[in-house]
C-alpha cells in the first residue's frame, strides 16, 4: 500500500489521532470533515469499499487505528530510505583505539590484567 505525496500529507496532519489509536486504543474525534478525508484515502489506498459512521466510536477508532497503521509503515519506509551510510574514500578507518583516562579525583585508574 503506497501513499501519495499529498495522502502523505494530508494524514500528516492527524499523527497524533494515529499515534494514540494504534498504541493505546483510544481516540480523539478529530472532526467530521477529517474522517470523511481520511476514509477518502483508506478507499483509495486499500481498495476496499467500507461505510463510514462518524456517529459510531468503534467505528472511527477502527479508521483511525488502520490508516494510522498504514501511516506509520510509509513513514518508516520513508525515512529509512533518507538514511544512506556512505564513507567517503579518504576516511581511513583505526581497528583499535586506546583510551587513556583519569578518574574524578585526579588519580590514574588501575591497571587491568
């Protein structure tokens, strides 16, 4: 289930209605207008044809808690596609490092065997 750039955006905007469906099994009402956006895109996204009530309680946690799962995987997938390690060419890389220290009180600390 891929997101467009402005589904992205526009559930954006209710994060933190998502957040709290799926981590703790509650929800805010976010508004009228709201759900019928966010039901707009869950039709979009997974093809499926649900009724929506806005009246009804389970069922608005039951949109938000889907598309806030449906969120949440496209932000990590976008986010971990951001991430690139990349060391450049001229970095050189030490195997091991020696670290010497003093402790708090201005003495050489002990010496390990």
């Amino acid at each position: 289930m891929r997101l467009t750039d402005e589904q992205f955006q526009i559930l954006s905007k209710y994060e933190t209605q998502f957040r709290t469906a799926v981590k703790s099994r509650w929800a805010r009402f976010p508004g009228t207008a709201a759900l019928h956006q966010i039901h707009k895109i869950q039709r979009e996204v997974t093809g499926r044809a649900t009724s929506l009530n806005t009246s009804c309680s389970t069922c608005v946690l039951r949109l938000l808690t889907e598309m806030g799962n449906v969120f949440f995987a496209e932000k990590a997938e976008r986010e971990s596609m951001r991430k690139v390690d990349v060391i450049p060419d001229d970095v050189t890389i030490q195997e091991k490092v020696e670290v010497k220290t003093q402790s708090r009180r201005g003495r050489k600390p002990k010496e390990q065997k």
